[in-house]
C-alpha cells in the first residue's frame, strides 16, 4: 500500500557504531567502535558518519546535551533503513544504530544504556547488550523482550495509531506546532509540495518530520524525504520535486540563499509558516471545519486523539474509493477514477480531481487492489474508521459482498480460477470407458472413490452433458471426427484429407436364424414390472436401443439434473450395454 517500512528484515538492527567529530576543522568524522566488528559496508559506514552531524559545528546549539535525533536512508527498493542517533556532551561523539525498524521510543532508549556504558567503561556490558540484540529473532508486536538484568523493552505495535506521550515524535510535533500550522503543513502534504522544517533543536526537528509524515496514514509520502539533512547536501533543497526535508537552523541562512521557488518553509523556533500556496482553502469546507473542531477538542488531552482526528479526516476525503472498485467475476478487482470523482459532491469532486493524480493517493489504490486480488483481504484501523462511520457517500454493497465471500473462503479471484476447471468431470468419462466390462457394482464404488478422491467438485452443466453424450472410444478420437465433420474453410483455408466412411456393422438377418425351440411357461410376475428378458426384447434393433439411452441421457442434462442423477444415467448406459450384448451372444450361441 505505498509503506516504505521493510516487512520482517533479518536483523533487529544493522549496525551499530559510535562516530568522533575530529577537533581539526575541515576533516571529517570517524567511525571509533563499531558492531559488528566485521560489518564490511564502507559506503555505509562513511554515508553515516556524515549524518551524524548535521549542523555547523561552529554554532552555539553544539553545546546541548543528550540530544536524541534520527535520519534515513533510502536503499534500493526504496525501502528506508533509519539511524538513530545520540549526541553526547559538545556534540563530539554520536551513538547511532542503523534499522529498518520504525522503533523510536526502543532504540533511544538503548542507546541511553549504551552511551552509559561507554562513559562508565563497561566493555563488557555493552557488548553483551549488543550481541543479545543483533542475535534476536524477530519478536512480535507487544511482545516483552529481556536483554539483560536491567534493560528490557516491549515490541511496538506500528499498525496501531500513534498516541500522546507514548510515541515522541507526535508528542513533540504537536507542542512544538500550533493547529493552524498543522493545518497549512497537513493540507501542502496532501498536494505533495516541497516543504522544509527548520528548527534549532534536532529532537524537535526530526519529531516534526515524522509526526507530520504519519498524518497522512493510510497514505504515506512517496517523494524525497529526510529528516535532517546534512551539510554537504543543502542542494537537496532546490530539488524541482516534491520533497519533506528538515534542516537544522544553522544552516538555514544558507538555504536561504538559495534559488528556492513555490516551497513551504515551517520554522518551528518561531511558530510561523510560509507558502505561496491556498492549499488549505483548497480542502472542502466541511472537511476542514470538522477537523479544526476535532483537534481543538483533544488538544489538552492525551492518547491518539490527535491522530483519529486525521484519520477521520482521511476518510471523509478517501473513504468512498470503495464504491469506484470494479468487482466482476473470475476478473482481477480494477479501479474507476470517473467513478470515484463523480458521486461526490461538487467541492469534493474538485479535490478528488486533483487527488487522483497524487502519487501517494495512486500508491494506496495500487496496494488496496494487490491485496483484494490475492485473496487476503486487509483489515486496518482506516478500514474500521470507514465501516464505523458513513465516509462511503454512497453504496460498496460490491466490497462488502467480495469481503464477505473471502471470509467464507471462496469468491476471491485466485480461488475463482482454482475451481473454474472441473477436475472431477475431465476423468469421469475415461474412468467409465475403461472399467466398462466390469460389473455394475465394481464400476459403482470405483465412481464413487473417485468423486471423493476429488474432493466433491460441482460439475458444470455443459461439461456433463458433453461427457454423456460422447460414444465409448477416447476423447483424442471423438475430437478428430468432429474436426473432420467441420467445413474446409475452418482449417485456415486448406482442406483436409477426409477419411473414408466405415462400412456399417453387419446386420443380423433372423430368417437365417435355426428356429428357437419354445420357452418354458414363466410366471408372470406381480405388478407390471416385466423380466429382463422381455424388456430387452421389446427393443426392436440395437441402434434403437443405443438412441432411447442417449435421449434419455440428453433430456436429464436439458433437466440440469444433478451430478449423481447424470453419473447414474452413465452406469446405466453402460450395463445395459453389457445386457445387449449377452443377449445377443446367446442369440449367436442359438
């Protein structure tokens, strides 16, 4: 669904390393210790060094103590790999550990622990922090993991909504942000501009970033983003796309100077925002009214208030891509975008106009639609927000059939295509045709373990009907003659050898026939069931015979009888068959 978090990486973490900034002015800094020892990325190791700093080493904000900040990298698959980091006294060393895992709150905490170790000298301690770490298998969300005596941690749930104070990067954003600007910077977002965020303090700064960022969920910025950038990468800055850039306040006067057009600056040390842009009137007013009202409401309160308020949000404005998904059986889920647009009221339709071609909004659909289509279905809290609220602005009777058929375990296109062949049909035919000498009862169990070995598939009612009708000999046969009995021009224009007719089967002639010597008198039997002798002698010919069965056999499938009716019409045919010709060995015995 366009996340660009790594789903279940190797390592809890990658590598960690404690990085020196040299006193002597134009080096650059140094990797001291690091784990594991024999981490060979070097492009890595020297792209991390240079993160580790990112402000003017000459300003005044170097002298702040025990500052926890975090950057990301990007690897190839455009997932983020993030680097936690810790600044010690006058900013000459930084503790930093490299993951893909999205857990803030765990890895500043640990890397308190080990900079405590560090200071005290505990070698030992440390080492063995890290080891149980790196070694770790992947725990599950909530879990509690036990890293030694005294350091333990609990699993972040990151499908959850983020909540005040537990998550710091939305409890900094919020009280380092007023609503209004939340607003502007939520509303440039969503119309994907260049933003950048400038503060004096890097906690703050990387908070407001990622605090800002997670307001879009189920969304999630697509373009260039770093937390904090650091010096030797300003001209990130006059990048022509969209991007989401935090800058340390430091190095602003610099940007500044800079050839910057159409970007929304944020300067958290002075509350002030500025953008050439109306994005925020460009919301539609209900939506927007609504939002305020929320946030204003759980601005003194704690939990994930602030969150649901934007979750809601997103909803009112996205939650009705349900009724513009295009469910068709046994056909891949696609999207309608004229759809989705037009039901709406008209200051939607001029957003939703403008949203479509946002490539965080084409991201989501692209992830909603993989997901519908294999089957697996999705269950967030933007899905939940939906079913519980009235976002739809109209009917998804489709989505909520198509969901309902995957919780039964059938109906989902992948399933579809499973059943649509008939295993059980493709082998009935030749099943019967080989076992055709045998007796009724054999020929019986044989179908009836051959249906259960199948696993009681549905026959479809054209497929019975071309199994019954087809003469005893093989499928490759039958399939030739009706090709011969096809006109020439089918064949591509070139016509075709035709075989010769067969003769026809001698005929019986029964005036050649010795007079049969009469028959004993037999009991009539009770009712008016007859013998079997003279049910099979009230059959003039067996040509007659063989045409009363197949119209027997053809009016059950015109009836859409069921599969046991039919296959029970099949085990007759071929009885009777057997009957006929006993009858007429002894009629050549005679």
């Amino acid at each position: 669904m366009g996340s660009r978090i790594k789903e279940n990486p190797e390592k809890v973490f990658e590598v960690y390393a404690e990085v020196t900034r040299l006193e002597s002015s134009g080096s650059d800094p140094e990797v001291r210790r690091q784990f594991p020892e024999d981490y060979s990325d070097q492009e890595v190791l020297q792209t991390l060094t240079k993160f580790c700093f990112p402000f003017y080493v000459d300003s005044l904000t170097v002298s702040q103590v025990g500052q926890n900040f975090t950057f990301v990298l990007t690897d190839i698959d455009s997932k983020q790999r993030f680097g936690f980091c810790r600044l010690s006294s006058g900013a000459k060393t930084c503790f930093c550990i490299l993951s893909y895992l999205p857990w803030f709150e765990v890895f500043y905490r640990l890397l308190n622990i080990l900079a405590e170790y560090t200071a005290k000298g505990q070698g030992c301690q440390w080492k063995e922090l890290l080891e149980t770490l790196y070694n770790l298998p992947l725990p599950e969300p909530g879990s509690t993991v036990h890293l030694s005596v005294h350091s333990y941690f609990t699993t972040p749930d990151t499908r959850e909504l983020p909540s005040i104070p537990e998550n710091r990067n939305l409890t900094e954003y919020f009280v380092a942000v007023d609503v209004n600007n939340m607003l502007h910077l939520y509303a440039s977002m969503l119309y994907e501009r260049r933003v950048l965020i400038s503060c004096s303090k890097l906690s703050t700064l990387t908070a407001c970033i990622h605090g800002s960022a997670a307001m879009l969920y189920p969304m999630f910025w697509q373009h260039v983003y770093i937390p904090v950038l650091p010096p030797h990468l300003l001209d990130y800055c006059c990048a022509p796309m969209p991007y989401l850039i935090g800058v340390h306040s430091s190095l602003m006067e610099k940007v500044r100077n800079m050839a910057l057009e159409d970007v929304v600056v944020l300067n958290v040390d002075n509350n002030t925002l500025e953008t050439p842009f109306d994005d925020l009137q460009s919301l539609p007013n209900d939506v927007l009214s609504t939002l305020k009202n929320r946030l204003k409401k759980v601005s003194t309160t704690t939990g994930d208030g602030v969150a649901r308020a934007f979750l809601k949000t997103q909803a009112a404005l996205f939650g009705s891509y349900r009724n513009a998904l295009k469910i068709e059986p046994e056909e891949p889920i696609t999207f309608n975008e004229d759809v989705f647009v037009s039901h709406r009221s008209s200051a939607m339709r001029q957003f939703l106009q403008n949203a479509i071609q946002l490539q965080l909004f084409k991201q989501f659909i692209d992830g909603r639609l993989d997901l519908l289509n294999s089957g697996e279905g999705f269950s967030d809290v933007f899905e939940e927000e939906i079913n519980n609220g009235e976002y739809a602005g109209g009917s998804d009777k489709s989505y909520h059939q198509w969901l309902f058929t995957v919780k039964k375990g059938s109906g989902a296109i992948i399933n579809t295509m499973k059943t649509k062949a008939n295993p059980a049909m493709k082998t009935v035919y030749k099943f019967a045709k080989d076992h055709a000498k045998m007796g009724i009862k054999e020929v019986k169990n044989r179908l009836k373990q051959k249906e259960m070995a199948e696993n009681g598939y549905s026959v479809a009612g054209e497929d019975i009907h071309q199994k019954s009708i087809t003469s005893p000999l093989s499928e490759k046969k039958e399939s030739k003659q009706r090709e011969d009995r096809r006109p020439i021009t089918v064949h591509f224009g070139q016509p075709e050898r035709v075989p010769p007719p067969r003769p026809p089967p001698p005929k019986i002639n029964s005036a050649t026939l010795p007079a049969r010597p009469p028959r004993p008198p037999v009991k009539k039997p009770r009712g008016n069931a007859l013998p079997v002798e003279a049910r099979i002698s009230s059959i003039s010919s067996p040509e007659h015979f063989t045409a009363s069965l197949w119209n027997r056999a053809g009016n059950a499938v015109q009836s859409n009888l069921k599969v046991s009716v039919l296959i029970t019409v099949i085990i007759l045919l071929f009885s009777s068959i057997l009957l006929h010709l006993s009858s007429r060995n002894k009629i050549d015995d005679v």
